[in-house]
C-alpha cells in the first residue's frame, strides 16, 4: 500500500499561515511564488551547527 502524502508546496505555504514555525514568514503575500522568507538556518551552509 503506497504512502500518500502531501506536495512540498501547499503544506509550506500551511506551515507559514499558521505562524507555528518562528521566523518562517511571508515577505509579500501577494507574490506567493517569491514571497517567503525563513530565518531557518540551511543544512549545506558552512555556518550550520548541530544542536
């Protein structure tokens, strides 16, 4: 039995409505396609750490 699940994009754009992930916000909501911003720190930068 495959496993569905839900596309990348609607549940990001979820994830940022709902204001449940701090510094993950819209820049201009009116631009979705290029209007989010994440103060998320990214895995493949040289200034990530490992909690």
């Amino acid at each position: 039995m495959p496993i569905t699940r839900m596309r990348m994009r609607p549940w990001l754009e979820m994830q940022i409505n709902s204001n449940q992930i701090p510094g993950l916000i819209w820049i201009n909501k009116a631009d979705t396609k290029q209007g989010k911003r994440s103060q998320i720190p990214r895995r493949g930068r040289p200034t990530f750490a490992v909690p």
